[in-house]
C-alpha cells in the first residue's frame, strides 16, 4: 500500500509526542509535517527522547502549508486554537482529527462549557470519535472531534448497561487519573511536591467532561455525576462508574456480547490497574454487582486511549485503513 | 499530674511504632512495657528511626507481665491474636485499647466476616472507639475497639447527613487508600513495582470492612456499597462518598453544625487532601451537592487517625483526661 | 524560664513552613510575627494544614516592625534579599538566623557565585551555623548564617576524615536530593511529569554549593567535586562521599569518637536511608573502606537538618537554650 | 526472509515478558517455546497486560523439547538454574543467550562470588555480550552471557576513557537503580512502604557486579569502586562514574569518535535522564571535566539495555541479522 501523508500540528505535548512515536512506526502513514505554535525547532529538540529515533524540521503552525504536504492533520492543539486551524484545513479539502474539546459537544453545551464557536458549519458535521460507538459514521468523516480522557473511559464502562439502568438515578462516576492529562503546563497543581503522596478530587461535579458524558450516552446533565481525582501517577485513567440497575441480568455476559468483536476492548475478571493499560489502546474493563448497583471499573492510558492512540485508530478508520494499524497494544509493564 | 503506666503489644508493625512516638512525647503516658510475638530485641532494633530517640527492651508478649507493669495497654495485633491477648489483660484489671477488629462488630456479623470469636464476654461491653459518636461511653469503658482506617474516614464523613437521607437508595463510598494500611506484611500487591504507578480496586463490593460501617450507621450490609482503592502512596486515605438525600437543605451549614465542638474534625472549603491530614489525627470533610446526591470526601491518616492517634484519643478519654493531650495535629507537609 | 519572642520572615516557602511548625511547639520561643513579602493573609490560608492548629496574621515583611516585637528572627528568604533585611534588623538590635546563602562565604566566593554584597560589615561578623564545628562561636554570635542543605550532608560526613585525606586527590561528593530543596517555584523540573520514575544529575561539577563546602573544609574549590542528582522524592538528601585515604585506621571509630557528644549525629551500621531522618535535625552517617578509599553516605533532612530545624538549633545556642529544645528528632516513618 | 524459531525459558519474571514482548513484533524470530519452572499456565495468566495480544502455553522448562522447537533460546533465570539449562541445549546444539551471570566471568572469579560451576566447557567458549565492545566475537558465538545491568551502564561510561586514566586511581561508580532490577521476588527491601519517598545504598563496595566490571575492563577487582543505591522507580538506571585522568584531551570528542557508528549509543549534552531510555536499548552518556576528574553519567533501562532488549541484539547478531533488527527505540516518555 502507498504510504499516505500526515502532519501533527502541536507537536510540543504529551499527546503530539505520543502521535508522533506512533506515526513514525506506522506501516502506511508517513509523517510529512509537524508543527507547534512558534516553529524554528526540531522534534529532538522539542523531545530529547526521540534523538536518533526520529528527528526532523518543526514549523510554524500553517494551515496551507500542512494542507500541502498531508492528507490528514492531526491537531494537539487547546480548544479555541484547535478550530482555528481545523476550519482552513477542511476547506483545503484536508482530513482533520483534533484532539481538542472544540468539536465534541452540541453547539449549546459547548459555548455553555468553553466559549463562543467560530466554526459552527464544520461543528455540524463533525463525528464524535468513540470507534466502538461511532465506527461506521468515523470512516466517512472529514472531521473528527477525538473524545476527552475521562468521557473515553466513563463512556465505555456505562454504556453496555443504559438499558437495565434505573430511570431517575445518578450515574455516578468517580475517576482517578495521572498528572499527564493536566499537560505539560506548570501549575501549582502539577508541582511534584505537591502531588507526591498525596490524592484529592478536582472540580468535583462541576468538571467540563460531565457534560460530555452525558451528551453521547443520552442522558441529561443532571443524571451524572463526576467527580475526578488526581493521583501521583503519570499515565493512566480509572472510571469507578456507579450505576443503579431495574432487573436481574448477567452483567458479565452483557458486557462481553456489547464489546464482543472489539479489538481494543478487554473485558477482565480481576479489577482493573493502570498498568496493564499504560502505553496501549486498550480499556480493560471490569464489573461486578451488589443488590441493584453495578460497579464498572474502567481503566485506559489517559495519553493514549484518552488521547493519542483513540486519534490513530480514527485516522485509520476515516483513510480506509484497518482500525488497528499500528496502534500501540504492548503495556508499559512493569 | 502524675504519670500513669501504658503498654504496647504488637510493636513491630507500623501502627506500634507510630503509637510509641506518640507516647514517648506524651505529657501523662509513660511507655512502661513494649511487646511483640518474639521478644529479645530493642525498639531501635525494630525501628532504626527511633535510635537515640526511644530505645527500650521489647518483649515477648505476657498479658500478665504487662497487667503488672501497665494501668492501660494498646494491642496492635492481628485479629484473632488480640482477643486472645485481651482476655486476660481485662481480667487482671488493665484497660485495653485494641487496634484489631476483634471487638469492633456484633458477634454474628464479626463471625460471619472474620473467624469464631473466643471472648464474648467481653465483647458484649467493648465500646466502638470512634470519639465523635460514642465519647461518653468510652470515657467508662474498659475495652475500647478501636475502628477500622475505612469505617472512620467513611463515618465520619456520612454520619452528619444520615437524616436526610433517601430511604432504599444506596449508600456510596469510594475509597483511595495508601499502602501502609496493608501492614509490613510482603505480597505480590505491596511489591513497589506492582504498585508504583499503577492503581486499583481490591475486594470491591466484599471488603471486610462494609459491614464495619453499615452496623455503626445503623444500616442494613445491603445498603452500604464499598469499594477501596490502592494508591501508589504510603500513609493517607480519602473516601469519597456519594449519597442520596431527600430534600432541601445546607450541607455546609449540617456538616459544620455537628462537628462544632470536636477538636479533630476540620471542615473545609476546597476538596481535601491526603497531605494536610498526614501524620496528625485530624479527619478533613469536604461537601459538595448536585441535584439530590452529595459528595462528601473525608481525608484520614490511615495510620494515625485509622489507628494509632485515635487509639491514643480513646486512651486519653479512657484515662479522665483531655482528649487531646499528646495527639499530633501538625501535618507531614511538605 | 520566660518566653522568647521570635519571627519569621519569609513563612510562605516549605522552610518557613517547618519553622512555624517547630516554633508553635517549643517550650520557650514564643511566634510573636510572621511576614512575607507582601502580606495581607494568614498562615493557614497560605499553609492550610495548619488549619485548627496555628492561624495568627501574616504581614508584609518590615524590619522595623519586626525589630519590635521579636528577640530574633529567622530569614526564610531567597539569598540578595535576605541581606536586605538581615542589614536593618541586626541595627535594631535583633539576632538573626538567615537561612539564605548570604552570609555564609567570603566575599569573594560569595560575588563569584552568587551576587554583590550589599551589607559586607555584618558579613565579617557572620557565623557559619554548624553546630557541631562551629557551637562556641555560634552561642556568641548575632547573626548566623545557616548553611546550606548539600553543605550540612557533605561537611558532617566529610569532616571527621580531612586528618587521613591523601593530599591532592578530588573528594568527590555525588549527592542525591528530593524535590523540596527546589522549593515552591514552578519550573519544568519541579514538573511532576518529569520528576517521576526519573533521576538527573543537575548542574554537575558546577553547583554553587560546591564551594560552600570546600571553604568550609578548608578545601580548595578545586579539590571538591560535587555532582547533586535529583530523585522523586519529596524531602530528605544523602550525600555519597569518596575520599581517598592515607593509612590505616578504624574508620568507624574515628567517626564515633568526632561525634560522641553530639546529639543529633547517629553513626550508623547499615547503609543511612531518607526516611530514617526524615523530618528531624538528626544527620545519619555510614562508613565503609575499600583499599585507599573511603565511602562515607551521609543523610539528612533537606528542609530540617539542611535549613529549618538547624536554624532553630542555632536559635537556642545563640539565645543561651539547650541546643535539642523543641528541635524535632522523631521521623516520618513510615 | 524466512522466520527463525526461538524460545524464552524463565517466562515469569520482568526480564522474560520484555523478551515476549519484543519477539511478538519482531520481524523474523518467531516465539516457538516459553517456559518456566512448572508449567502448565499461559503468558495472559502470567502476565495479563498480554491479554489479547500475545497469548500461548507455559512449559514446565525441558532443554530437550526446546531444542525441537528452537534454533535459538534465552534463558531469563536466575543464576545457576540457568547453566544446569545451557549445558544440555549448547548440547542439542541450540544457541543460548544466557541473562544469568552463570558465563559472564572467568572460573576463578565467578567461584569467588556466585557458587561451584557446573558447566566449565562452555564457560570457556562464552562471549560477553555487551555488542559495542564485542560485536565480532558474538556474532560468531553459540552461547552468549548477556551482561549485567550495572556493568552494561559502567563500563560502556568508563570504556572510552581507559586510555586516559591516571594508574593507580580509584574508578568510582556510584550508580542509581529501579526497583525492578531485585525482580519479583518478595523482599522487605521491594515493599512499597520501604521504597518510596526513601533512598539508600545496598552492598556497598561489594556488589556481585563490581569484579564483572573490573574483569571486563580489564582492571584489577581493588581498582573499582561500586556503590549502587536503591531508587523508588520502577525502571532505569544511571551510573555515575568519576575517573581521574592524566592530560587535557577532549572528553566530548573522545565519546563521540568511540560510538561514532553504533546505533544504541546517544551522546548527549545535557546530564542524562531515566526517562528518555525506558523502555529501549538505548545508552545515553553525559561527559564533563573538571581538573584531572572526569564525572561520566550514563543512563540505560535496566530491563532493557541492562538485560532483555540487550539480549535481543545478541540474538539478532547470533543469528546473522542486523543488531537493530526489532529493538525497541521508542522511550516510554512521558
């Protein structure tokens, strides 16, 4: 098969470095343009790691420039910066996978959650790139808003059981994620000693992944609940997921018939770790049951699943590619 | 006032070391008689940390030696091997502060989750060692049963709410939890490199101490859904509990209402964390509402407050004085 | 013995953090004022941990003021502005510790290293605030300055060997420290990110302590040899000494005999660890020989025996008190 | 090219699941034969993270069968075990890459410090297998000793240096090490409460690696000094080398005219991190100067480079196919 052009546009990151460890090793993409937001570097400069792995030039972000050299672009870029760029792209007739929140959610619930959006027209037609969910409308898309970290996990989890759910009962989510999915931004939060030894909740019920949740499982707001833990850790993601349920059923055998023929998709008799997810696309998902709750735990790479890899899978999936081409399913273990 | 004579039994594990710093620096208690399985060694040999600090003889455990030589003894042994140790120290007149779970729970339920029980007698007047609920009755008792790491935080954190809330609805805790509540103890899950990075469930829905928490709230075991978690991270424990309630009301207000006069109890206005409470006896209790469910997260040392410091409370209440003589309350930060 | 009243100035920082800590615990001093540089807040909003514990106002640091409320001071101050405060409260008439590094080179070394000198006349007059080389001078002295953290681990462990010391070979130092030496400033290499599961040698051969512990040596500054290693750690250092030798001798009991009266120096018979001294004032060393050549590892506190809880050492010599008074020697252990 | 049949006899441990994992991808060796010491288990059992990826029998360990199956086979067991193993497979003319120390030293010194050796003939005939220094040699070998980790790190730091050192100066390796080079194995030393937060030095100056350092740089045993230190991270490895040397010469160029053309070495100009080689063959080295003493940091994955993806390279040369061929470059950065 001849090989098929992409770029990353925000290279700087966690989640463009892991696009481009990827890509570098993938058997039909070739890398042919990186960039961040100032440009004048390389990625062995940007990224000491990839010394004699694989170096080249790194531009300033250029919408035409990158629709010149790539088929598909994929965008590690904050929301807000990522449909700047996503909308010139488009129009230059370029496949977009963007890893930012801009084109996730209903135009309501996004300006509600984020600010105003200067790409409405695009923010229609984009497909919310959970592959298990989404796969047939992921393969025609153009434009594919990537699902967030926690969503991804939580998504997974709660969704083979919605319809033995109780109507009007909370759907809890208590996650716990690694400190890679706040970025490479410095913040009091993110100082070592301030996480060393330490676990506390962020944002508790008020963190802009619930509405995202939500949104793709079809329930309202006010039926999740979210509350997300940072822990010092960095990578990797839990959703303990809470869910009352009406009627007596097999929940392991409706979890494994849902995910049946999902390559990345593992359903475990033990609860879930991170570890044994680091570095991979896997969601390794576990669920055992009290009396009328289900616990559904989670577990993904929050850099990979959550980010990157979950990226891959959507770019394979929209060039006519198998789904699993070179995505990473080796754990980071031990 | 003069001194009065307590004995530790059980001294080579973590909680027997954090109950001899505590009491090497108490301005009442004189450490009289320390004791472990084996005897014929020092403290300082045991815990090189405590190498010009507090080095005394540790013995081989003898109820009636240490009747003799203690008004009061702490028993910080497995369960089973403590009722055997407690027995006869009530009956030579001591006062006994057990760490185990040997006098926690109401005989059908202790047998059913733990193993037969050898002194009814007794149990029948221990008292649960949790201050804020039962401090009257600990003050009169002879035997205090200590609480469970998971009950206290959990208690603690739901006990203010109870009245409020939903009948028939489940009540919620996810716990993260460090490793030292595991004990010294070598398994393939206290392994660093198992635990390093990594994170998960154990014992989900089946934990011993569920029914700890349900008898203690007045719940039925049904009601009680909890789930712990292993957090790469040595002392320190958050529950975060979710539940249900029926109407209007202010949880800030409730929560500070009921612990206003307890000196170890801290209601706080960001979520809490691990590092704040480490090494002392607080417990940090943070509430948020959406919708009808709560989130309450209570931060304990699993150490300390899950064990030692409140053991040393129940023997400071136990002995006529002040509950927080001696009981640390500066935080291992940073 | 009546109060002694003391402050701080600098309490936003971990070393003035433990400073409050030590001081509302000790038997004599009195915390009669707290400051930072700009004020306006108290101490349990900027450490909440001392929530219930020690809250009393923080001001906006002023020496004058200062001067009038506090027999000493103690600087918890970035070195340059230390010397700008020291200056105007040595006037009023006030002792200070400084824990900075401006008063504890030469002149010359100092301006090479670090800056210019803004107040020379009490440099003269400074005194290197090592207590077991330097405690008559210290007991006599005004203004001392507390050493630096890497300098306490290599000095202690170095100092009892100097005598046997081949003349003309390198003393090497590789020295191993957790992140809080850093303090709270944020910066890519406090990144919990890229401080986990990772260890770097930083500034080698050329880190500003380097000469700090030859003057204090009475080394030149190219016989010492110092290569500090940051470790995923929160707090403690082990200094890893190499220094060759010229003729037998027992070199544990040289180290015993040069510390038999000390009371915070612990010679030790297996390999010293962090935690051990962990938030004490205790220095663990541990020798070995092989050949000409001796191993000497050497640990500390970083932000206790390498600042705060030297500087209240310091404190109770300067202001006529036992040396060990409310100095901490009970570790974080586990 | 026609695939190469191989097998991995001690599947159990770290070092046999990175060969698994490796040889799953490799593009010629097929894995044809795993064992350890009981059988009757699968990889997935054994280690979960290769769920869905790479799952098959566990033999109860059989040189014989092996051979059957096998052109190739390593041995990932611990010492002594495995030469009971390599003799009868050298036998049934098999190649092994033995990770054990059983041929890594001569007779005299492997007696000295592991036990009696069964397996003389083939002690005589083993190459080393540290490619760099010995690339001709292993390519033409039947039974290759994969090095240890340490003196992987050391010597390949120290070795362009030799020529240039002052006689009769001590070479000091201070070396910092993961916690996944002790294995799985159950020890007080691996318990996560000992580990983390904590650091210490083990077997200091007398280390089972030091004498294989000495040997294969041909230096006497009493020239090397090796201090390791026990670090809380999983994986990685530093060495910090301090060699005095005898002119002015140029140390950057000297390291790059001596690895100028092999593909597994990375000079670099800031001092060395863990990160950027876990997870790969890499090793990256740091030189600087200062008078007559050379500090030389050089960091590997002590898994890795330091045991498994080394042998892979063995193999991969043993076999007549490019040393690079399958070897993991890409870190597991962040």
């Amino acid at each position: 098969m001849s090989a098929i052009n992409v770029g990353i546009i925000g290279v700087s990151g966690y989640t463009g470095l892991e696009l481009v460890k990827m890509i570098h090793t993938h058997p039909v993409f070739e890398l042919s343009y990186v960039a961040n937001s100032e440009g004048g570097t390389t990625l062995a400069t940007l990224h000491p790691s990839l010394a004699k792995v694989c170096d080249m030039q790194v531009h300033k972000a250029d919408p035409k420039e990158a629709s010149k050299l790539c088929e598909l672009v994929f965008l590690a870029l904050p929301h807000k910066t990522a449909m700047a760029v996503a909308k010139p792209l488009i129009e230059y007739g370029v496949k977009v996978v963007d890893l930012s929140a801009d084109y996730r959610l209903e135009l309501d619930t996004y300006e509600a959650y984020y600010t105003k959006h200067t790409d409405k027209e695009n923010l229609k037609n984009a497909v919310y790139g959970l592959p298990e969910l989404f796969k047939e409308a992921i393969k025609k898309a153009s434009l594919v808003a990537n699902p967030g970290c926690f969503p991804t996990s939580a998504i997974l989890g709660a969704y083979p059981f919605l319809k033995y759910r109780k109507a009007d009962t909370p759907l809890i989510v208590d996650a716990k994620t690694g400190v890679s999915g706040a970025g490479k931004k410095l913040s009091e939060t993110t100082h070592f000693v301030h996480v060393n030894d330490n676990l506390f909740a962020y944002n508790p019920l008020s963190h802009r992944h619930a509405p995202e949740i939500a949104e793709k499982l079809s329930l309202s707001k006010e039926e999740v609940h979210f509350v997300p833990h940072l822990c010092p850790i960095t990578r990797g993601m839990i959703s303990s997921i809470y869910m009352q349920v009406k009627e007596e059923f097999d929940e392991k055998k409706v979890l494994e018939e849902c995910y049946k023929d999902e390559p990345f998709i593992r359903i475990v008799k033990q609860p879930v770790d991170m570890k044994n997810v680091a570095g991979t696309n896997f969601c390794d998902i576990f669920v055992k049951r009290q009396g009328d709750l289900l616990f559904i735990s989670s577990a993904i790479d929050n850099l990979q699943r959550g980010a990157s890899s979950q990226a891959l899978v959507n770019a394979n999936l929209m060039m006519g590619l198998n789904e699993d081409l070179g995505v990473p399913r080796i754990a980071y273990v031990p």
